[in-house]
C-alpha cells in the first residue's frame, strides 16, 4: 500500500508541474518588466511612412495634424 500512495504523490507532481510550463509558455507575460509599449498614432505614422506606404509630403501634413492636438 505504501507504493500506492507513492505513485499519486509522483503523478499530482508531473501534473503540476506540467500545467506551470503550459503557463509560462502561453502566457503573455513580459518577464523583464517592462509593458508593452502601446503606439502612439505619431509613431504608426513614422512606421508608415518608414514602409513607404505614404509620402513624405502625405507624412509632413499628417504630422502637424498630429502636432496640434
């Protein structure tokens, strides 16, 4: 009987320690402190302007606009 007893201890063990890996592996957590920066709409309108999805006259405008807020 005492290997009986033995043998749940060991498997609620791997049990444990198997969910706190899916955890750390899923979790969306930032381990050295740091947030995620949130962008801001000047700095997606530099990225667009970066890709070349808008032109430097188009980035010029935009930016002001941004500027006056």
């Amino acid at each position: 009987m005492y290997h009986y007893n033995y043998f749940w201890g060991m498997h609620i063990f791997w049990w444990v320690i198997g969910i706190i890996l899916i955890v750390l592996i899923f979790a969306p957590w930032n381990f050295t402190g740091q947030h995620k920066r949130k962008d801001t709409p000047l700095n997606i309108l530099k990225r667009r302007f970066a890709n070349g999805e808008i032109n430097k006259e188009e980035f010029e405008e935009k930016k002001k606009i941004l500027q006056q807020n």
